[in-house]
C-alpha cells in the first residue's frame, strides 16, 4: 500500500511517480485495490522498494501536463 498523496490521476487512470535516481522520476500506471485508512493498496505498477514522490506528486503532474517534462521522465 502506498499513501493516497502519492497517487495522480488523469484521464480514468491512476498514476504515482518512481524516483529513478536522485531528482529523476518516471510515471508508473497503477492498479488499485482497496482503500486502507490514508493508503492505497497497489495490485500493479510498483514493485517493493520503489521509492515514491509522495508531497510532490500533483506539482510532477502539473509540469507534465504543461510540457515541462516528458511524458514518462520528470526532472
């Protein structure tokens, strides 16, 4: 499970960002279970210790909506 803060959503679906190296991040497509509390059970997209944004997530969202970043990499 993952907190719900860490979690987009754009266009039906659910997305949450993956810090790939320090300051790179990529967007992963997430299932979702269950809501528990403040967090999100993920069935697929993540795998253990991925490392999430969770406060920044909406603002990495944002700049890839206004093409500051691609797609599936922010910076």
């Amino acid at each position: 499970a993952i907190p719900s803060e860490a979690i987009v959503r754009r266009k039906g679906k659910s997305f949450a960002f993956v810090e790939e190296t320090p300051g790179k991040f990529r967007r992963a497509e997430l299932q979702l279970g269950a809501t528990i509390g403040s967090q999100r059970v993920v069935l697929a997209g993540l795998k253990a210790g991925d490392q999430l944004a969770v406060e920044g997530a909406f603002f990495l969202q944002s700049e890839i909506e206004k093409g500051s970043f691609e797609a599936g990499h922010a910076h």
